[in-house]
C-alpha cells in the first residue's frame, strides 16, 4: 500500500497561474470558469476577463479550443489574430481569437486566447487555459488593450507535481 497524493505525474491536474488585474477591477467566481475579473461599470458594461481552464488531450488544437470558446457564446465571424503561437523558452503555445457579436442589444468585441501548461501527463493530456475578455465594439480602442495587458500577463505558474511510478492496473 503506498499513501497517493493529488496532484501527482499520473494525474497532475489543473496548474496554478498568476494574472495582472487592474487595481480597481473585482473578482468574482463564475459558473464554469476558474475566475472572471470585471471593470467598474461604464455605460451600463463591464468589461471582463473569464479564465477558464480544464485537462485537454494533446489532439485538441488550441485554435479550435479558442474557437469553441466564442462559439460557445453565439460567435459566427470568428477570426485569427496574429499566427498561432509556437512554445519558445519564455511563452507556452498559444492561439487568438477575436468577434464581434451582439449581446443583450449591443455589439460586443470577444477575445480569446488559448494556452496550455507544461504539465502533460505521460498521456499527452495537459492544463489548457482559455482566456476570454469582453468590452463593447464602440470602446474597443481602449478597452482592448486593458484586456489585451491583463491576457498577456497571464503566466502558468505550476511546478512539476510530485513523482509516482506508474503501475500497472491490478485487478
């Protein structure tokens, strides 16, 4: 009998990460997100930042995972922003995405952004974290480069979990 702890290298987990949030924005627990940041309420919004995050086998891109992130919130023109990103040394692999939809009577800019922790278990499953932000069409000039900042401050944070031998399935 060995005592198991969670997270460990079979199962690791989730990551742990860190995001810069503009001082006088809150925080908030948001039905299936990890956390969601808002702005103080301008012109009846507020602009947010979602992050989601979930274990994603290795066969799912991240550009799709980003597109089903605005799909899911009746999204149709969805474009690229920039090319996907490859890991380097200093940045995971990431993927952007931006639309603009209609929200409750206004048209609302989306950003999404996908990136994964290094945390792959020996099956290829890894932490997969979505970024989503949203401010309205009409601020976009302002407002998106808040979110964009808070986005790209996003750094996974997780250390290597602890190390347990595989073995293999008793039955």
């Amino acid at each position: 009998m060995q005592n198991v702890g969670w997270p460990n290298s079979i199962s690791p987990g989730i990551g742990a990460f860190r995001i810069d949030v503009p001082s006088d924005w809150s925080a908030i627990e948001p039905t299936g997100g990890l956390i969601a940041f808002l702005a103080p309420p301008r012109d009846e919004f507020r602009v947010n930042l979602v992050v989601f995050g979930e274990r994603v086998p290795a066969d799912k891109e991240l550009g799709e995972l980003a597109e089903e992130a605005l799909l899911g919130a009746g999204a149709t023109d969805i474009v690229a922003i920039g090319v996907d990103g490859a890991e380097t040394e200093d940045q995971l692999p990431s993927a952007a995405r931006r639309t603009d939809i209609m929200l409750e009577g206004r048209m609302v800019r989306q950003l999404a952004v996908t990136t994964e922790g290094p945390d792959r278990s020996p099956t290829g499953v890894r932490s997969v974290y979505a970024l989503v932000g949203s401010c309205l069409t009409e601020r976009a000039d302002v407002d998106e480069h808040v979110l964009t900042e808070m986005i790209s401050s996003f750094t996974v944070t997780a250390e290597e979990p602890s190390v347990m031998q595989a073995q293999p399935a008793q039955r």
